[in-house]
C-alpha cells in the first residue's frame, strides 16, 4: 500500500480530483478470459452515486464508467483494465471562497502542509469522489473472487447511534439505508432528518461478511489478511476504527469465552471473525467499521486561513448527512480487492 | 505489507519460528551514519521479555541480540542490518503431542490449510516469538524517528475489563502492567490471579501516543498514515480491533461534535487523533488497540486433529495469562517502524 | 518492476492497446508544485510520432496527450497524474486476418501461450504504440530531474550496420534520424530505402548519455542504478542487448586498462560508465542498446495458427522500416524515469 | 528490485559485508513442501568458493551455511527462509591503509559519496562476497525451478578475449574454469598465468542457457523476463553488459534473417533467446553477460582520498585473477531466482 496503488497481484491505482476532468482507476494483474462489461462495473458505480437515498446530496453525476483497455470482445485479457468517469456535474467555483480556508475535519490543512499546494476544489483528491475508482476496481475484483464462490455483503449496523438489532441481510439489500432492520431503519431517517434540519451530521457503523472465503488466504507475518482487510478499511476516508470477528468486545472476554471450538463441520462460535493467525479459517470473515460524522455541516466554524491566521468557515456546497449508506459499496470495493489479491497469491503457492 | 516485509523505504523483515535456531529482523533503508549499539536494541528487547512481569510465562530466552551486518564503528552504514536472537531455551519436545492436533484460537489450523505443513513446536512462526525481531526493529525505527523528535508511548488502557481511568504516563513508564493508573492497576493485578487460578487468560486494550510528528506524514489514498497504522497494528497476532482518535465513539457523533476547530495555535480538540485524510495534522496521534485473551488456557477444549476427527486438546507448555503489557512493546515497535517509512517517504518529495 | 508498473518513489504504469479507445499512464509519487502543461508532454510525444521521418510507416495519430489529474494550475499537486492519448487512427480490421496466426518474431504467440486470448489488432498490447504512455510519463520525469541539472540525450550510433563516426550530439537533434554523423547518416538513408525497398527492416544501436547526474544514486544491491537502467531499457520491445560504459569491450581488456584513475577534478577516463557498484559517480552515464530490426516485414513466412497448423503469414498494416529513431525518445523516457526514480530514494535518506 | 531486496512473489533479501561477522539471506515467499537441505545449499556456495580455481585468490572461508528458519524436517514450510554464512577468515585489518583511499573502479568512491561512510574493509558491502547470499538464495530457487523441469546451466564463452569456439555444456560442468571448448581453455589458463605474472587482471563473457522453461512466463510491460533478467545480471558487480538472443548482433540484421520462423514442432532458428515480447516462448533462453577485469590489481595507480586529494593506491589483499569461473554461480543463481519469482507469478492467474 504506497501511494495511490493497493495489492500485490491484483493491483489498483486510482487517479483523480473531485473537479478535474474525469476520476479513474487501472487495475493490473487481473487475471484473463474473466467475462467483463461495462454495464458489470456501472452496476456498482450507481450504488454509490449521490441523490440517490435519503442521506444523499443533490450533486448529480452521470458516473458513466468508459473501459478504456484490458477487455476485448467481453473478456479481460490479462493487461491493464483503465477505467475512466468522466466529471460530468463539477461546479468547481462554488469552492472558491475555500481557496485560502481550511475545513475543520477535511483534509484541507493536512494536504496543504504535505505538499504546499492542493487543489480547493470539494476536496480535490480527498474528496469522496475519488472513491468512485475504487468501486469500479472493486467491481473487477468482485468478479474474480466471485469465481471462487466468495461473496461480500455489507450493511448499515448503526447509523446516529441507533443500532440495527434483527439482521436481515437479505431486507438490507432493498433498504434504501442498506440496514437489515427495518424498525431500526425508520428511527434512523427520523434523525437523518433531526440532522439535516440542525445543519448537523451523523456517523455511523457498517457491518462486512466475506461468505464462501476458503481457508488458507493472507500471508503472514505482515501480510496478513486481517491487517491488509484493516488497513484498506482504515484507508477509506471516514472511517475512524475497524474490528474484526468480536472486536473490542474481545478484550473484555476470557480465553476460555473466546476461542471457538472446533468440530468436524466447523467451528462453533466465530470469535475470530474468520481469520486466525492472519489466515482464514474457512469460517465467515466478520468485519465493522467505524465511520464518522462528515465534517461538512452548515453552520460556522472556527479554523484558520492557509497563512495561519484565526477564520470562521462556512461550508457551502452539496453535501450528505452522513456517508451512510454511500460508504457500503466502497467498504465492499475495499474487500473485494484485498480478497482477489489474496485469492491469486495464494494460488502462486498453492499449485 | 507483503509477506513478511513491510515498508516503503523503511522495509523490515523478520523471520524465525519459536523452537527453530533462532529469529531475527533484516532491516533495509536505513539512512546512514546514525549511532546504533546492540545495547539500544538490547533495552527494547528486554521489555518483552517473558518471565519479568506477574502475567507473564516462566519460559526465559536471554534474548541477546546480535548486530551482524549493516554497522559499522558504531554507526549505521546505509546496507542491510541484520539482527539475530538465538532461541536458546527452545523445549521443542514438550509440543510433541500437539503434532496433529489444532489449537482452538491459534493459528495451527490455518497454516496447515494454507501451507500443507506446519512447524508445530510453539506455534512455529505464529508464535508470539516472532514479536521479537519486530521488537528489534523497532528500535532502530525509533532511533531514526528520535532524531526527528517523534515519540511514540503506550500503555495498558483496559486490561480483564477494567480500565485505567486516571491516565498518567510517567507513572505507567515505572507500571509492572504498564498501567498509568496506579488504582486500576491494583485490580488489574487481582484479576489477572484470578484467571491464572482459573486456567483462563485475559484480554486488554493498549493505547499508544506518538508526540511530535510533524504534519504531512501519510500518502493518500491508499498509502495513508492511518491506513498503515491500522495494517500494522492488526497485524499484531492478539489483536482484535483498531482505532485511532475518537474511533468507533466517533460513529456516534454529530459532526458539529466531532470536527475539530482550528486555532492559530493548533486544534481545539483532537478527535480525529492526528491524522485528517490520511496524513498526520501536527497533533498527537492516538490509537488504541483491542487485544484478545491468550489462547492457550489450561482446561480442554473441543478440538479436531489433522486428519478431521474430533478430539480434546490440553495445551500444556508455558503461557502468559495475558498478552498485557508483554505485546505494549510491540505495539510501540510497529507504530516506530511505519512512522520511520513514512518520514523517509515524506523527505523524498519534500525536498 | 512488477507487470506494468515501474518504480518505488516515482512510479509509472501505463496501459493500452494498439486499437483500443485509447493509451496512456497514471504517473504516481511526482514532486509537487512542478510546472507542467500538456505541452511539456506533447513536446516529447511528437518526436515518436509515426509518419514524421524517412524510416516511418504512414500511420498518422493526433497523438493529442490529455492530464486528466494531477495538476492544478500549471503545477503539480503530488497527486496522481492521469495521461490519456486517444487512438483516433485506429483501423483495426485491418488486422482480422492476423486474429488467428502468430507473426514471427512478434509476440502474438507468447501472449496467446500466456493469457490464452489477446487482442489480436496491431499486436494489442505488445505494440509500440504502448510507448506512447512511456514517452509521456519521461515527459514529466524529465521535468523532476531537469530541476536537479540532469540532462539525458541519446542518438543512433548504427542503423542497418552504418556506424555513426564522428559523434556530433548537437547534430543529432536536428538530423532526420537523430543521428550525429551527416556522413553516415546519409548511407543510413539509402540503407532504409533499400531494405524499403526489398520490404525488409533493420536494426541498429542506439547510444544514450546522462550528463549532470550527482553522485549517490542507485541502491545496492538489487536496486543499483545500472540494474534499473537495463532492466528498463531491456524492457523496451526492441531491445536485444544494453551495455554501459565499455560494455561488451570491457570483457576483453585487462584491469589496468579498463580501471579509470581517479584525479581530484574527476575520472581520467570513463569505461565504467559513470556508475561504480551500482551507484552513480558523477560522470556521464553511458548506455548503448541494440535494437533488432522490425520483425513486421512484407514478404511471406512461416509460422504457425493458433491451433498449432503450420500456416503462411503476410504481414500488412503499416509499418516503419527501422525502430530507429521512434525509439529513441522512449529510450530517453525509459532513463529519465529510472533517474527520477533513483533521485527522490537518494533525497530520502540524505536529508 | 529495490534496494536489498529482490522479487515480487518469490523475495530475496542478502546482507552482509565482507569482513562483518556473517553475510546472509532471507528467503520470503517459498512454496511449501519443497525438499531442502544445507547440503542442497552447500553444494551451490562450494562452486563459488574461493582457493579452488586456478584464477582465484588464497583467501579461504569456510563457508559453510546454516538454516535459521523456515525449513522443518527436511521441507520448506513457506515461512522465510534464514541463511547465514560466518565470515570466519575475515583480515579486517589488512585493509586498514585503504580506510581514507578509493580504489579505482571499485564502489568505495560511490559509497562514500552516496552514505557519506562506508565499510573500508574489504570493499564492505560491494565485495564480491555479497553474493554468497545470492548463490544460497539462487540454490532455493533452482529447486523450485527444478521441479517444474526448468534448468540453468552457465559457462565461460570467452576470458581475456580467447573465446570458446566448440561449446561442449557437459565438458563445461568438469572444466576448471567451466569452460566448454578444452583447446579454449587451456589458452585461456596462459592468459590468466600471464596476467597474474603481470599483477593484472582479465575480464570475460559468461554464456547462460536455460532449458525447459515453459511458455507464457513474464510480465509485460516493465515485468518482462528479459528486463527481469537483464537487471538481475547488470546488478552483478562486475557486469558491464547484458544481451538476449542474437544480442547486438540483432543490431545488423535484417528482419527477414533475424525472424524466428515458426513450426508445429517449434522455432526454427532461436534469435529472440527464448522470448518474445517479454514473454518466454518455450524455446531455450539465451544470455550473454560481459564481465569486466578485476579492478584489484597489483600496480599503484592513481586516485583521491576522501579529502579529494589526490594519492597513489596500491591495492593489497587476497584477489582473483578473473571474476570468471567463480561468477559463473553467481550468474545462475540470478538467472534461477528470476525464473522463480515469475514461475510463481504466472501460477497465481493460470490457474
């Protein structure tokens, strides 16, 4: 994980500014003959497009994904898969009085204070948008892993501290809040509403399953697949913390509570969340992100100007009360492609 | 994170398995003409020694390390420095009856899953042993990080689910459990006897401060600071979760609570704990990691053995009742070593 | 150098085909705050251009390079930086008859062994016109090392077995062939429409120089400066063969001759070729590269189909007679890239 | 290849300096279940060793390897690989009159101004006894190789400009200087007596074939097999250039004679060296490596000391008459850590 790129084998470089031209990735060391289409990668794409849920802003991107190489007639071809989504909605002048302003909770002063320079406009490469590259890898990934029977669902778990109780991830995936629970999911809009009105936000959490993962993928010591599934997790703007199987909750167990007993069909509890000295059981992968609230809000705040002097800020622009449920199809993206890494590594070894 | 390198620039290898000849650490990128004596690798080493705190394991290793390339007259050259601690009380026989079975929440199951074979005398290379040229390295990390004034502290924040409330870390420096509560601590001690007169184990949550990292450390967006602080953590075989700043409190905020105001001075607040869009602010990073309770408890568990069948395994050997304060250097040790990549990283660009 | 990315600090991956919607480069880990325009780019894309010179084939591309990310008002913001060149010339069928057969000397038949598909169209992504990316990203890497003093300048010292004599550098930038010697390359000329004329091609050797590079870069010792070099230049499809300073010539002189003193104002002579262990010197780094001669000829050949029948291949499209000189500037690019490389690793640690 | 390190799945990382206590090399990334002894390794490190040649130097080391990690009862168990080599007969303080003194074409002016310190002794981490490790690195790798029916076989084409003219390989594997052709040889043992009488030195050509390989290995566009190749030799220390196939003389040809025709049964004549476009074609691969003259000679020769002043050096110590055969090893173990990494490489997309 240096820079923009991500993966071993099946690495991906995303490029691109919330208001230049266009935002993109290339995916290289994608295996071949793997059955692609633009319309594969779209699908997911719109799952994470703006305006359309209810904790969504009005700025509305065509997000039309262009394959511009590694795909003939249908199939990948084993080269580089370069992606393209053209900026179609950018009003980059909205963002100038921004210019010499740094917005509390973005990465305004810390861009600036790494490289001297940055481009103001919503965010420029911090901004959420350039997650849309990692969708649409992760799009390709999830065709990889999905060859090998492994799937990646994920849900809203808690969104403004209400917390999804009945899990039914097959109710999440209708959900316009991608939450299993749909009395919860009704509180929820109830304060994503509170929210809006107040000029305020919310975080939330999301939950992860990795179902059909066969044992034996991550490579250790430091190439484990729970600190390669944390730090690409981590590496999503929002997020703020990330467990795995019990999580924190395990810190507070005995051993004795802890450990899953093995039988013959399995194992009887999962307290490892699938993954055991850094490799997978063979059992489900459990994972839950911390996401917080977005640091656009409405009312003004106190911060300082790019020459050091005191300001107050003002955030204009189009913003979500909360990445929820926008963040799902990345937290997913992020997983597919640490998986499809591993899937091929695993099998440079295992032949 | 490949394997069994990390690092960019700053690029650690260990290696070693508990009851082999030895283990160790080469460590490559290391700027040149910095003082390093086997005695400043020696004092991190002995801080995770077994057999010198009241949860630890009887086993006692000198651990000496020995220095064999990479320094020359007292300073480091520039080319490779290669550690090595001899495994000099390695009773490999006692594991003799672990040979075929699997440990529950032990990494002996999927190593066999993913390699076929496996080491299985104390773990093999999934031991805690490992931890040891992690250490190792870590030191020469925070001679580099040292030189650019960055500190890097942790201490037992929660250990069997109680918490240190007043946390003064001069006082968790001179700590047994490394605890800056001197109260919690006594409780701490009562409850780790309990378990051990159990045969149960128990799990804690260690948090770590670095001060005085300047801001501009971290590579968006996949090579982010928080990024690879999470992977590096995680990585740890106890740990569970990872959070930096607010964490997972923070899903629970509004972003009016959570942003941080900025001040001619610095940040009002820190609940972004040092790190916006993935580089460092200029504010103390914070992170806290959730460990689990050791796996090897004495009672019988439910288990299978190599060839499927179900069996009971007795783990005997010897075993700390928790992994606190035992893996707290090691969790400094990764925090140092990712620190110092991304230091070397930001020189690159920044000059 | 990992499938089709290249570089630690200033890494470059290109992607594309031949008949694709486009080529191009994400260029990650540049410098910020380094003026960069289209027009730097284009400079350098217009001297590989097909139709421009004697040996040329009438293929004519606009060529025309768009930054999609990356550059803020005329600077570089440290972010990826996204090259797109549209394939507007692109006639693809002219190619169906190839869909089947493996030209000789192509590599039609290794991608087909490797990937078991390819696109067939103008050699895919085997073709030169992949260099386009390359050429575009030493665009920029020649900006980062310019602004250091480093100058890289190559020529063709032999086509078609004409050896240029007298090497004049500064005659070489406005020769038609990029060749030094107005004499010889006057017989290169006829050397061309010979072979044109006999629908054959030639090969030769391209000398490439390095002036102004400082001493210090280039990591031992895999990662030695002359190991990049060749490994980059090696990778250009042409190439058959790099040798530095003496090269070849130095295996057959003794050590007395082939050691060059060392005075106070520098080398008495230059047969190691400014490189010494694998790191620069500080004199003139010296390449020379033999590239084989266009294996796209006119008349018939043996070959094979894709299902292992022996066959007839005629080879259409169109094509240049020799690489020389399009080559050239994607040798430059190639050294320039492997420089930019080599100086931000150096100004990690030296600072 | 950066720095120390080299591979993308199939990692080798050397350390050590000449006269430090040991030099070593880790393995990372070795499949499972493979076979492997210290005798394996031995019997490749003996072909190396110096004092039994008729062009080596007195210098004897024992040089005997031990297994620290990864390997359990008998077989690879896919953790890293430790292996160390005591430097049991190390001078240190013959060289203590070069400390302030850069030998001629040697790296110690190169290391001084890239660290600005170094390891005088011996020539530090540029002496040729660096790649010990690289020959008990290459002899893991030749196993993997093995068993895939690939092997390396490398022998001298030419020494102080004699050239082998009758290439007999398996005369080669009993020859003293690993030469094929014995009326060669024995010229060529005149030339190293006559240069040894003179204090000189003489450089050579290796020839490297290997057999067997399979088609489709190699990574376009920068992970080619032969620009892995070509920058695994350069990175040899005494290598001064690198051709593939036909080589520069590829450079005189014309595409009708420099074509490989192609048949069912296979490639007619061999100038592509085995591969195409990066990609290994099944037929032989083909290398040729120039070897400059040992720059320890015997006569004062003149040079700076690391004031800049001008002085006359005479190098003392222990020295080869020729690189050649005793790089003959190192040459394959390059080649066979290469093919190795990418063997593995090509198994994670085949399958």
């Amino acid at each position: 994980m240096s820079g923009n790129t991500i993966g071993v084998l099946f690495r991906v470089t995303t490029w691109g500014e919330s208001h230049g031209p266009a935002t993109g990735a290339v995916i290289d060391g994608c295996p071949p003959r793997i059955g692609l289409s633009a319309a594969d990668i779209q699908g997911e794409l719109d799952r994470r497009r703006p305006g359309v849920l209810p904790s969504a802003s009005p700025r509305r991107e065509a997000d039309r994904v262009e394959i511009l190489s590694g795909v003939f007639e249908g199939k990948t071809t084993g080269t580089p898969i370069s992606l393209m989504i053209r900026n179609s909605d950018a009003e980059g002048e909205t963002y100038e009085g921004l210019r010499d302003l740094f917005r509390p909770g973005h990465g305004d002063i810390t861009y600036q204070a790494k490289y001297g320079i940055r481009d103001h406009r919503g965010g420029g490469r911090a901004s959420g948008r350039e997650t849309a590259g990692r969708v649409a890898a992760g799009a390709v990934a999830r065709r990889i892993i999905g060859l090998a029977g492994i799937t990646v669902l994920a849900w809203t778990a808690e969104l403004g501290g209400i917390a999804a109780r009945n899990l039914s991830p097959a109710a999440a995936e209708t959900s316009p809040l991608l939450c299993p629970d749909p009395e919860a999911e009704e509180k929820m809009r109830e304060r994503l509403q509170e929210a809006r009105a107040a000029g305020d936000t919310l975080g939330g959490i999301v939950e992860i399953v990795v179902r059909g993962c066969p044992a034996g993928l991550g490579e250790p010591v430091f190439g484990k697949m729970d600190a390669g599934l944390a730090g690409a997790l981590m590496g999503i703007g929002t997020v703020k913390g990330v467990e795995i199987g019990a999580g924190f909750a395990a810190a507070r167990m005995t051993g004795n509570a802890c450990n899953d007993p093995i039988r013959p069909e399995g194992f009887r509890t999962n307290h490892a969340g699938g993954i055991l000295a850094g490799i997978t059981s063979g059992a489900e992968i459990v994972l839950r992100v911390a996401c917080k609230p977005i640091p656009s809000i409405t009312r003004p705040q106190e911060t300082v100007d790019v020459h050091g002097n005191p300001a107050i800020v003002t955030v204009g622009g189009r913003h979500d009360v909360s990445v929820i449920p926008r963040i799902i199809p990345v937290c997913e993206a992020m997983v597919c492609i640490v998986l499809a890494d591993h899937l091929l590594r695993q099998r440079a070894i295992a032949s």
